[in-house]
C-alpha cells in the first residue's frame, strides 16, 4: 500500500528542494530521518516534517508497520511563482519572481 503527504506552496525554488530530495529517494524511513536530521540544507526540515507525516499517515489511517517503510518517491513541482516590483533604471519597474513549490512524499511497505 502506497500512503502520500503532500506539502504545497512551499516558499522556496523547486531547485533546491530537489537537492534534498534526492539525497533521500529510495531510502528506508529511518535512514532518511536521521539524513535530513544533519542536513544544512533549509528544506531539509520541511521535507523531514512532510516525511513525518507520510509515516504518520500510513501508522494512522492504513496501520502500516513504521519499521518496513522506504520512501517508494519523492519529487518537487513548481508552484506558482509570487510576483513583485522593484525599482528599475529611469523611473521602470523591475518584476522579481518568488518561486513557490509543492512537494510529495510517497511511502509504502518493504514488500510493496
């Protein structure tokens, strides 16, 4: 059984949670925890919030054993991007884009 945790609108770039979304693809529960514990990276406490609860989700509401999770996929997309302006050259206005992102975490049992 595949159980999902879906964080949206997630205010920074899908580049860069990407980064830390692949250091932890494929892994075993417990095993990404404790990688995203050390991690310096910002997003790496987002994801580990969104990973703790996907392990939840499955613990709860389909009685999953925590111990047999592995991440099945993990995967970032764009959000839309917050649009501002900034003072430009000669009375312009310069637009700057706050790109946003969603990210899914997709657990399930060793045997799945």
């Amino acid at each position: 059984m595949k159980v999902q945790a879906i964080l949206r609108g997630v205010r920074t770039s899908a580049y860069k949670a990407r980064l830390v979304a692949d250091l932890i693809r494929g892994m075993k529960v417990e095993n990404a925890l404790n990688a995203l514990k050390f991690s310096l990276k910002k997003d790496a406490k987002l994801i580990r919030k969104l990973l703790s609860s996907a392990i939840s989700n499955a613990e709860n509401n389909h009685a999953l054993n925590i111990d047999e999770l592995k991440i099945n996929e993990i995967y970032v997309n764009e959000g839309t991007p917050l649009k501002r302006m900034r003072p430009g050259a000669k009375g312009r206005g310069n637009r700057i884009l706050k790109r946003t992102c969603h990210i899914t975490v997709v657990v399930s049992g060793e045997n799945a």
